[in-house]
C-alpha cells in the first residue's frame, strides 16, 4: 500500500468548488459516517490546516465548498470577521452582567 493510499480522506477530497456546489453538513455526516458536531470539528482542523473551505448561509444552497476563487475566500474571510466582532460584543455585554450576578459562595470541606 502506497503512502497516498494510507492518507486519510479528508473532507476537503469531498467538497466541490464554488458556493453554488455546497455540501451540507448532514451529507458530509453520512459520507463519513459521523455526527455534525464532528464534521465541523474537522473542517476547522483543516481549514487551520490552510485548506480554504467556506460555509455558505445561503437558504438556497447551504453548506460547505471550495474557495474558488482568491476573492471568494477573501470574502468568506470578511464573514468570519465580523462573527468574530460580533462574538466579542456579546462576550463584554456577559461580562458585565456578570459582575451585577452574587458571587458563589465557597462551600466548607
């Protein structure tokens, strides 16, 4: 067996390129015989790995693709911009709920 054939098939083997070939999360599941929960953990292990897989939200067709062109990631690079803003301004409004919240109170062993 050759070292290409020992290579574990990845989910970027499966995707297509270009937002209008997305695959959904649930195909991708069945294809590896797994949960959603481990397909997005694997696809955010291999796009940290430099494989440019995007997400599209699009109701028409969701799912994960193939950059297929440098703008197109680009693009997707700006979406998961803001989800990052938008993840932050939600963590510091918590925070400052946090603090109007009564501390635990330490428990005697």
């Amino acid at each position: 067996m050759t070292a290409q054939q020992k290579r574990k098939v990845t989910i970027s083997d499966y995707l297509r390129t270009g937002k209008k070939n997305a695959r959904t999360a649930r195909e991708l599941a069945q294809v590896f015989n797994c949960d959603m929960r481990d397909i997005s953990a694997r696809i955010e292990k291999e796009r940290r790995q430099g494989a440019p897989i995007c997400a599209s939200c699009d109701s028409r067709r969701p799912g994960y693709y193939l950059a297929e062109t440098s703008e197109e990631l680009q693009e997707y690079c700006r979406t998961l911009h803001n989800r990052a803003g938008q993840i932050y301004l939600t963590r510091r409004e918590l925070l400052k709920a946090a603090k109007k919240l009564p501390a635990r109170e330490k428990q005697e062993a």
